[in-house]
C-alpha cells in the first residue's frame, strides 16, 4: 500500500463515506417503494465505494460499518418476499448479475443469510457455496473485511448440534469445515498483507496488521463457541489443523497471536488433554516469535486452573502435565540460542508457579526447575540486567510465599546456587526477603544442617563479598540488615542442648567472618542465645568426651570467651565489656567462681587499656558495681581484689561529681541484703565519707569557678544513702551522722541563697519529708529517726 498522507485519507475517507450516504438514500427510498430492481442498483452502487485501495484499515473499518448499517436494512427488505415477490431461491441467482465482484459477493451474502433463514436449502450447502465464492476478492483489506463480514452474518446460522439449522449426522463438521476454511482463507489474506508495497514502510505495514488480527481471531472465537465441539473432535480435527496453519504460514506475527488466541479462547480442560499436540508446535515457530510469552500465558491459565477446584488435579498427574511442559520449555531455550536470558528465566517462573499450584507437594520438581535454571545461567557469573534479576528474585520468593515456611526451601538443593547467581545489592535483598519470610512466620530453624544452609543463603548480609564495599553501603541500610540478622539468630532454637551447641557454633563460624562493622550486631545475639543455653544447663559439669562437643556450661563460657574477645579487638570495648558483664553473672548463677573472676578481669582490663572516654567509663564503673554486687559465687579473696579495683577505678574517674557518685556506689559491694556474710558496716562507713569529701572538693572547686559553692545534689544523694544503710541496720551509720549531713546541707543552702530555687533543692525537702514520714510512723523504725532533729 502506498504511503498517503493523513490529509488525503481523511479526504478520501469523506468522499468514500459521502457515497455511501448518496447512494443509501435512494436505496432506501427504492426499499421503501418496494422497487427490487433499483434497491439493487443503488446498493451495488454504495458497495463499490469499498472497492478503495486508498485506505488504511483503520479508517477503511470506518466506511466498513456505514455500509454494514445499510447491508441490515437491505437484508430486512429480503426477508419480506411479499414486498418484493420474488423468491429466496431466485434472489440468490439475481444479486450474482451484479456488475462487479466486490459488490456482488456482500449481496450474495446478505441474501445468503436469508436463503438459510429460509431453509429452502440446507445452510451447509449454502454457507459451502459463500466461502468458496469468496475466493474471488484477493486484496488482502477487502477480503478480510468481506470474509468478516460473512463470519458475521453466519455466526448464528452454522448447522451447530440443537441448532434450527442442525443437518444430518455429520454436521457439526460441516459447522467446523466452514469456520475453518474462512479462517484459513482470511490467514492467508492477513500474512499476505506483509508482501504489498515496498519493504520501507515494513513498520507501518505490521502496525496496520495489528489492527486487523481481531478479524481472523474471532473464527477461533467462533469455533469455541459451537456446541458440537467435544474434547474428541477439537482434538483429533479443530486443533491440528488451526496449528497446520498457524506453523505453515510461517508469519511470526501471525503465529504468535494465533497461538495466544488459542490459549485463550479454548477451554482449560481441552489444553490440559491436547497439551502435547498444543506444546509440539511451540518449537516449529519462527524463531523470531515470542514463544516465552506464548508459554507463560498457557502456564498461568493453566495454574488457574488447577487452583479452581482439587477435582481437577488427578488430570493434571494423568498426562503428565510438568514433564511436558518442562520438556517443551527446554526444546524452545535450546531452539532460539539467542533468547536472553530474561526470556528463559521468565518462562521457568511460569513453570516454578503452575509446579507449585499444581504439585505441591513435590518438592523434587520444584527443585528440578531451579536446576534448569541454574543450568541456563551457569555461563553468567553475575546477572547484569535488571530484568532478569527481577526475575530471578521472583522465582526464588515463589516458594517462600506458597510454603510460609524457609525450612522447606532450605531442602532445595539448588535454591543456594540460584542465589550465588545475583549481583551482590540483589543476593542482599533475596537474603532480607529471607530472614523477613522467617520473621512474619515465626519459623525456628532447629537443625544445625539447615542453619548451615540458611547462612549459605543470606552470605551476602553476613560477610563481605567479593567487590563489595561495605564502606559505601548505606548507613541507615546497613544498620536494618544486621539488626535482621540478629533477630534472626534468635529464631534458631533446638530443644536438644548437644543440637543448640552445633547450631551457636556454626553461626559462631559464619558471623566471626563478617568485618569489624557487622560483629557489634551479631556478637551480642550470639552470646544472649548461647547464655540461654547455659541457663538450661545449669548445675552441670563436664567436658569434651571423644571427639563430640558436649554442651556444658563450662564449654559454653569457652566459646563465648572467644566471641566476645573477637569483639573487643574490632574494637568495641563497651560492648565487649557489657557482654563479659553479662557472662560473669551467668557464671555466678553456674556457681563457676573461676569463669566468673576470668570474665570480671577481662571487663577490668578492658576498661584500663580501651575505654577512654570520660561518659564511657562512668557508664563502665557502673555496670562493673552493679554486676558485682549480685554476684555471690566470690570467696573472700577474689571478691575483695574486685571490689578493691572497682572502688579505686570509681575514684579515678576525671570528673569529681562522677568520682562522687561511683565511690557511694561502691558502698553497695560491702553490704548486700541477702547475703549476711557481706555486711561490713565500716567499709560502707568509709566509702560515704570518701564520697563526702569528694562532694566537699568538688563544692569547693565550683565555688572558685562560679564564685558561688553552687547546688547541693551531690550531699543530698550521700545523705540519701546515709538513710538507705541506716533503715538497713548498719550499725556504723548513725543518726549523729546523718544530722551532721544536714546541717551540713543547711549550711550550704544557706551561704548560697543569691541562688534561685533548683532540682536539689526540690531533691532535699523531698528527702526531709521521707525522714519526717518516718519518725511519724511509729514503730521500731520510728524510733531510730525520732533522733534525727529537722
């Protein structure tokens, strides 16, 4: 077809649909005269302005319809033989004198379709004598809209089974010889479209195709839709010969939407049973056809299919569905060499999604798509383009969403080396899909086998990879992987103390390896959940017998040494500290005396050689005291050298409000409630009156900074100890002192009166109050504070 201006078609457009009008007007007036001999005239007239070669077949269609209204009105006219007196039969001969062919086959049609109305004849005979007739336009836009034209007239009239014009016993193949040979002829026409005008316009020609391919599907559509077609006979006739034509006109064009148009306009369950005669096809195409998309549409109807009703599944076994497919997906990768990988990788997701509609529970054909996927990439070592990316991490979330469960994926032999063939961003996102999949389901991974697979599986957020920067991850991104990663580790749990065990150390073997910015994350998970193991041991003693590893406390705290010592060497001594902390007490409750001194002195060293922050150790000297006072695992002696360090680190510290608090901190290690053997009255005495004269110091050295002595925060909270050991019965702590201590405060308060009112002074008359509601209480205990004088 020559190229033409839109101008021009618009102009020819009008001047084609301006006769049309003309000569429908007298049609119409000859109809309603009831003149058969000019209502023929004008009609054959109006038809001829769809001789035109001039259009495209967009706007050809548009002339199309105007005549097509007119053609109803005409055909009306024929029905009524009362108006015109002339016989059907006799009408059929009549309109063939029409000068010109084009005309005379649309009125050889329209009477046609009353000549079978009539059934005069039978409609095989008739419809037979229309297709054939047809032949006679060869253009390939003027046939196909003629042959549309016929399918539509006819659609309602085929000799179909409990039709009116139902014939003798075989015809129900008339019905289907007829809608197949329109079919094939208009094929033909629409493939031949491609040939007509020069190769220049290709583009323009294969948009113009598309917009015709509607014309030729709906013979298919027609062809689903008749009654006689059972399973039996689509399969021994309708379907080999619609792919007869679809393979022998070899047009990639044509063959692709053919072939979607039979998947989806013919019933699931006629597929499901011609499923090797439909997928033996798939490789005659030209390779140039989309067969991937083909594939994956049949695959998806498919596995609707199947999820409709469990009724079906038996089917699905019978034939076998999965090897077919499979086998027919592998011919086609091996057929088109040059098919990207995008395209394989996509049509093993359809196949990954119908297995697991489909066969559930056949986890050995699930794993045999992932294999032929693994083949299919073996020769790219990292995937480049995103869409296949996309697709692989599609394929590899599918089993996770329909099993909730990652244990069953972690069976999955080649589920790992799918993984391994993602770039290094991609394999991190997989791994948090992963861990996030455990999270929602609240799976426990609980065999050190599948813990081993699993941390093969998220590799990615756990150690560097090859080419990765972990320098250039980003921050807040970095953070949320690890913090996953260290829930996770708490989600792998064995109620088998010797399976625990393996587990902590092989999660022991994969995190050591993950740099000195992962471990401040996962070393504390690891060390919380081996400590719980530790809790359940409790009380047991042992060692390693044989070559087996045996879970007891001793053990354990051998292996958490080594973690936390792997921390503080990344270096992140506050936290290495902290967990040290954290095992002593674990020890102390072992009643292990030598575990717990070893991890105290790993903490004390900790704090001399790596904290020197002046917050961190503060925060440092606390924890030590704290820990230290719950523990009574201690002798005598280990526990003097302790608390000895710790009261000369308290008084050490750089600030003196801090050297302050830690040394009246301390005077909690000489008297503990519970335990009548650490209750020395006089060492509680001497750590207040060293907290007192450091508060003395530091009064003084305010009042030279700021002129003034300041607030009284720091003798109020000695004075609130003072009252903690005195309600305690330490019989050095007497009421004398602690109305020395108030004077004393009174004093300061008064000397800084210039002061506006601060937090310790709410601090102070809150503190009096308590002495008051004491002495009023009555009792022994209001008796002891009956002395004190406010």
């Amino acid at each position: 077809m020559m190229l033409n201006s839109v101008e021009d078609e618009e102009k020819w457009l009008a001047e084609g649909i301006a006769g049309i009008q003309h000569n429908a007007f007298y049609m119409r007036r000859a109809l309603d005269s009831n003149n058969l001999r000019e209502a023929l005239k004008y009609s054959a007239q109006m038809l001829s302005e769809l001789r035109t070669s001039k259009l495209s077949p967009h706007k050809y269609y548009e002339l199309y319809m105007r005549a097509f209204d007119e053609l109803r009105k005409l055909e009306m006219f024929f029905k009524d033989d009362s108006k015109h007196g002339v016989s059907v039969v006799d009408m059929y001969e009549l309109v063939q004198h029409a000068g010109n062919v084009l005309p005379r086959l649309y009125l050889l049609c329209t009477v046609g379709s009353v000549y079978i109305k009539s059934k005069e004849a039978p409609a095989k005979e008739v419809l037979k004598d229309l297709v054939e007739m047809c032949r006679g336009v060869q253009h390939p836009i003027r046939g196909l809209f003629l042959r549309s034209y016929l399918a539509q007239i006819s659609r309602d009239k085929l000799p179909d089974i409990g039709s009116e014009y139902e014939g003798d016993a075989d015809t129900v193949m008339d019905a289907v010889d007829f809608v197949l040979q329109n079919f094939t002829e208009m094929n033909k026409l629409w493939v031949r479209m491609q040939h007509q005008g020069p190769s220049r316009v290709r583009e323009k020609q294969e948009k113009e195709r598309s917009e015709l391919q509607d014309l030729v599907g709906k013979n298919l559509h027609v062809l689903s839709q008749i009654e006689g077609v059972d399973l039996e006979m689509y399969k021994e006739t309708v379907l080999p010969r619609v792919l007869e034509q679809v393979v022998n006109c070899k047009d990639d064009l044509a063959q692709y939407y053919l072939m979607d148009c039979i998947i989806q306009v013919f019933p699931d369950e006629y597929h499901l049973q011609t499923l090797e005669i439909l997928l033996g096809a798939c490789p005659q195409l030209q390779p140039t056809v989309d067969v991937r998309t083909v594939l994956s549409r049949l695959m998806d109807r498919l596995s609707i299919y199947a999820a409709s009703s469990a009724e079906v599944l038996p089917e699905f076994l019978q034939v076998e569905a999965f090897t077919k497919l499979s086998s027919a997906i592998g011919k086609v990768i091996e057929a088109q060499v040059d098919m990207p990988a995008v395209g394989a990788i996509t049509l093993y997701v359809s196949l990954l999604t119908f297995t697991l509609r489909v066969h559930p529970d056949r986890l050995d054909y699930v794993d045999q798509v992932l294999g032929a996927c693994v083949k299919k990439l073996s020769n790219i070592p990292k995937l480049e383009d995103s869409r296949a990316t996309k697709q692989v991490v599609a394929l590899l979330s599918a089993p996770l969403e329909k099993y909730n469960d990652i244990v069953t994926a972690l069976t999955l032999s080649n589920y790992p080396r799918v993984m391994d063939h993602l770039d290094n961003g991609t394999n991190k996102v997989m791994a948090m899909v992963i861990i996030q999949s455990i999270m929602k389901n609240n799976t426990h991974i609980s065999t050190a086998d599948k813990v081993e697979v699993l941390f093969e599986l998220i590799k990615g957020l756990i150690k560097d990879t090859d080419g990765a920067d972990v320098d250039e991850l980003d921050e807040e991104d970095f953070k949320d992987e690890q913090n996953s990663v260290a829930r996770l580790i708490h989600m792998l749990y064995n109620d088998e103390p010797e399976e625990m065990l393996k587990i902590i150390c092989t999660v022991k073997k994969h995190t050591m390896a993950g740099g000195p910015k992962r471990l401040p994350f996962t070393v504390p998970s690891i060390v919380f959940s081996a400590l719980r193991l530790v809790r359940r041991l409790q009380g047991q003693e042992g060692d390693i017998v044989g070559d087996e590893v045996q879970p007891t406390p001793k053990k354990i705290f051998e292996l958490l040494a080594q973690i936390i010592e792997a921390l503080s060497a990344v270096p992140s001594p506050e936290l290495a500290l902290r967990l040290y902390l954290q095992c002593a007490e674990a020890a102390n409750d072992c009643d292990l005396e030598h575990v717990a001194y070893e991890f105290f002195t790993q903490a004390f060293i900790l704090y001399e050689e790596e904290i020197a922050d002046s917050k961190a150790q503060v925060t440092a000297i606390h924890l030590i005291i704290g820990t230290l006072q719950r523990m009574n695992v201690f002798g005598v002696e280990n526990r003097d050298t302790l608390t000895h360090k710790a009261t000369g680190y308290s008084a050490r510290l750089l600030k003196k409000p801090d050297q302050c608090r830690a040394v009246y901190a301390c005077s909690h290690l000489f008297w503990v409630d519970d335990q009548d053997d650490i209750k020395d009255g006089e060492r509680v005495l001497l750590c207040l009156k060293r907290a007192l004269r450091i508060a003395n110091a530091a009064q003084q050295m305010a009042n030279v900074a700021r002129g003034s002595s300041g607030p009284v925060t720091l003798f109020v909270e000695i004075l609130n100890k003072y009252l903690y050991f005195f309600e305690k019965g330490n019989p050095q702590v007497t009421s004398a002192a602690i109305q020395g201590l108030i004077e004393l405060i009174n004093t300061e308060v008064q000397s800084d009166s210039a002061s506006p009112a601060t937090a310790s002074d709410a601090f102070l008359a809150s503190t009096l109050r308590y002495i008051q509601f004491q002495k009023q209480k009555g009792g022994v205990m209001g008796e002891k504070f009956e002395s004190i004088k406010l």
